[in-house]
C-alpha cells in the first residue's frame, strides 16, 4: 500500500503539533510505503497573507490566510502537482483542510484532525472576521464531504461535524493520538504521602489559556493548607510577569528535535509525581498522553476533547471550568489521602498508554481505517 502523507509543515520536526506529524510518520512507515508532502509557502500566498495581516489591523478583526479559498486553491495546486507523478492508493491528511478542500486528485483521501472549524470559534480563535467565518466554514465543508474517511483526535469534534456540516457519521472514526516521549514505561513507585517533595507538572505554550495562573494557585494552597512540600514544573511557557516563588520551576521552551532537548524533557517527566493542566481550551491534548505515559495522574478541566484523554477516576479528574486553584488542590489532597487511590490511577495509565495512547496503537489504527475506505472502493 503507497500513501502520500500531506502535512503542514515538514513531519520530520518534531515541533510541529507538538510532534503528531512526525510520530505518524514514522510509525505508519512500518506498514505502508509512505512519501510525505506539505505546502511550501509562495510568494503569491506571502502577498496574500500580508494583505490579511493589514486587512486585521485596519478593521480590528482577525483574518486568518488557512481560513480562505485563495490560500488553499494555491497550496491544492502545489499538491496535486505532487501527487500527480506518483500513483497511490490512498493520501492521509494530517489537518490542511484548506488544501484537501481543492485537490483534484481522484485519489481516496483519509482526513485527520482533532476539531472542526465552528468548534474553534470563540473557543480557539477570537474575534474572526465574517470574511474568515464563511471562507473557514466552507472549506472546513468540502473538506469532510471529499474525505472518503474522517478521523477525529477525540469523539469531540463529531457532532459539530455530523450537525454543522452535514458529515456522514459512517465515515467518522476515533483514534487517539499518542505520546510524543521514548517508548519505554515510566511508572513511579514512591508513596506520595511519604515522599520530601511532591512534584507537579504542567506541559503548555501559551500561558493563559493552559491556565498556568490556576495551577500556581493550586501550588500557593497545597503549600498553605496541607502538610506536604509542593513544586510546581512548567515546561513549555513563561508568564509575562515576575514570578516570584521559589517553588515554581520554569524550565521554558524545550526543542525535543535535539537529542539533549528530549533526553531532558523525559528526565522532567520521570521525576514527576502529578500532573496539572487548567486548560480554558483544548482539542485532545498530547499533553495528556504523555502524562499517562509516565503514569501521572491528570487533574484538568472538563472542556473540548479532555474528557476522551482523562478518565474521571481512573487516569486523572476533569473538574468543571468554574473551580480554582483551592478547588484542583483539595482534589489533589483527596486523592493523594485515599488509601491506594494513586497506585490504582497510574496502573490505570499505565494500561492506557500500552493499549491506546502511543503512536504504534494509533497507527496502527489509521493503516486499519485507510484500509477499510480502500477496501469500500473496491480497491486492493
């Protein structure tokens, strides 16, 4: 079986949505013959996208270049070109709905991705101009009508798919994404309520809307209020702020793309005992798998996709958007008090991550849908 892999940008970075292209390739590559291709930015699309740039500042509403037809007219016929001097049996699409909405190759196309537009909005995405909202609505439409299958990160996004857009539900698949660390299972053994130093993490880029402010309130008040020593790890973001508090570590932005970069990451993640993720919005969240990876318990907030990713009582606690700080620590305290409460939840992760959360399983399942819409058109 030959794919052609479309992405965005280039899958062998691993800094490209937080490691999913790269990860997918490399996996499916054990069971397909796969060449991959992503939009190379022209000069026609550079002009395009200074015009929006200057077209948001003078109205004060934000238009985005994937969102319109121009943009993804261009990158379809850059692909189709592409595609047109090999023969494959199937083209995955790891997002660019934009360009899958134009191609003209009659080749069978899986479409992946974990949202559909109207669930960005006001959500992911603020202040959009009407000019983008039509444009991202249409394109986000013939992309899910051309795709002989749709997979979707998390059951999430299937809704608005079926109910916004018309998909048909017989196409949808779910597969998760998987954790972007070494294969190898880390589980911790220490008993917390014994241990000097409890070590929270956090894995996020934007320090707003992964709600850093809420987990370092939650550190202030498990420090106050409980008979345990807390720290508080982030990776990924800083404040715009000085943070003064000696028990927050920043370790900043960390390019796994370099060996010293993810023998680091791991190294955090290995010394960990929970992890705390107050996100306002999120699709599905590799963040989360690579927690279960590392069998740490999950305490985030109930929104977008989380709820597929953290099982209430079993790898972690989704908390409703209203709680605070005080809320997630006392839910922490909880379960840290319950005998044999985190012993159960990382053995829970630990059964997670082998059975569902790692690239092999998931790729595993894309070869599976791939071969399944092949099969319904008669083909090999």
């Amino acid at each position: 079986m030959k794919i052609a892999l479309i992405c965005s940008g280039n899958p062998e970075d691993k800094t490209i949505w937080s490691g999913t292209p790269f990860h997918i390739y490399n996996n499916i590559k054990k069971y397909a013959d796969v060449d991959y291709y992503f939009f190379k930015e022209t000069l026609f699309g550079k002009v395009y996208c200074l015009w929006y740039k200057i077209l948001s500042r003078l109205s004060g509403k934000s238009y985005i270049g994937t969102f319109h037809s121009r943009i993804g007219r261009i990158a379809a016929r850059q692909i189709d070109r592409k595609l047109s001097s090999e023969n494959y049996d199937a083209i995955l699409s790891l997002g660019c709905s934009y360009a899958v909405a134009y191609l003209k190759n009659k080749t069978p196309v899986i479409y992946l991705s974990d949202a559909v537009f109207s669930d960005m909005l006001d959500y992911y995405i603020f202040n959009i101009s009407d000019k983008t909202k039509k444009e991202g609505n249409i394109i986000e439409k013939r992309a899910l009508e051309k795709s002989e299958k749709i997979i979707f990160a998390t059951k999430w996004p299937s809704e608005s798919a079926e109910k916004v857009y018309g998909a048909d539900k017989s196409k949808i698949e779910v597969v998760h994404l998987g954790a972007s660390v070494s294969e190898e299972i880390h589980c911790r053994s220490e008993n917390l309520s014994q241990v000097e130093c409890i070590n929270l993490l956090l894995i996020g880029v934007d320090w707003d809307r992964k709600g850093c402010q809420t987990a370092v309130d939650c550190l202030n008040y498990l420090n106050d209020n409980s008979e345990y020593k807390f720290k508080l790890h982030i990776i990924g973001c800083k404040p715009n702020y000085e943070l003064n508090n000696e028990n927050v570590i920043l370790h900043g932005f960390i390019n796994k793309n370099s060996p010293e970069g993810n023998e680091r990451f791991n190294k955090i993640l290995s010394e960990c005992d929970l992890f705390i993720l107050p996100t306002k919005a999120e699709c599905a969240g590799i963040a989360f798998a690579e927690a279960t990876a590392y069998c740490l318990p999950a305490f985030t907030y109930d929104t977008g996709g989380v709820s597929d990713m953290v099982i209430d009582g079993e790898n972690g606690y989704c908390l409703p958007m209203t709680s605070k700080g005080s809320d997630f620590a006392q839910k922490i305290l909880e379960v840290i008090a319950e005998d044999g409460k985190i012993d159960y939840m990382r053995s829970r992760a630990e059964y997670l991550y082998k059975n569902d959360y790692n690239w092999d399983i998931c790729s595993r399942k894309i070869i599976n849908v791939i071969k399944s819409a092949l099969k319904k058109n008669g083909a090999d």
